[in-house]
C-alpha cells in the first residue's frame, strides 16, 4: 500500500464569527434604540475580533504513510516508525478522542486530541498498515 493518509484540522473561526455578529447585534441596538454607551462594547468586540484574526493558530493532524506515523505533521512533525508501536489505546469521552500510543518496550505516549481523527477512521486506517487500535469504549 503507497497510499499516504492525511487528517487535518483548520483553525476555528467560531470567535471571529461570534464576534462580528455580536458587533452587528449591538450596532443596530445603538441605532435603534439610541443607546450611545454601547459603543464602547462594540470596540471591544472589534479588538478582539482583530486579535483573533491575527493570532497564530496552526493546522492540526496527522500523516500516516507505510512506514510512519507523523504526529502534529504541520506544526512540530515527530516521525515515529510504524514498526515500533505495538498498538493504540483510543478512548472516546467528548467529540475528541484520546489515543495512546503503546510501543513494543511497554512505554506509553499521550497524543494531542487535536490531532486525531474519530476512531473508526483511525482504526481503519491503522489497521491497514498492520497496527490495531484496541480498547475502544
């Protein structure tokens, strides 16, 4: 198999969409209702718009290819050879799962929730590459 799995996850944009719609709300609140102390909030709003729009916030996911399982890939990429792990420990407790790495010497390494996609999509395609995911719950 020469297929690469690639997972990523954008930023979210949820606090800029919040923003800018609150700003909107509390614009036509001043004009409507006339209520010229709002303004300060509506500046408020807009600097931390601005804030989080320029803050840095980088791709997450993983890179899995025949040999390789490449944790946070497009921020600090750390290779770890498919041939040393002797399974993934996943645990499903929110929208975000929590994989354990488990090596063939018996250490254990936490991953970043972000990072990965749900189990199923994560079995499947380890289990392709010869490493199962077990203790799914």
């Amino acid at each position: 198999m020469d297929e690469v799995y690639e997972y990523r996850r954008a930023p979210n944009r949820g606090v800029i969409w919040l923003c800018a719609s609150m700003i909107i709300i509390l614009i036509c609140i001043v004009v409507v209702s006339g209520a010229t102390q709002l303004i300060w909030a509506v500046w408020v709003l807009g600097a931390v718009m601005l804030f989080w729009m320029v803050l840095p916030r980088p791709i997450a996911g993983i890179r899995v290819d025949d040999h390789h399982l490449i944790l946070s890939a497009w921020r600090l990429p750390r290779m770890i050879p498919l041939d040393d792990i002797a399974y993934l420990r996943a645990t499903s407790v929110s929208a975000d799962s929590d994989v354990t790495i488990v090596y063939k010497d018996g250490r254990e390494e936490g991953t970043f929730a972000g990072d990965m996609p749900d189990i199923e999509t994560l079995s499947y395609v380890m289990a392709m590459r010869g490493v199962p995911v077990r203790d799914i719950y």
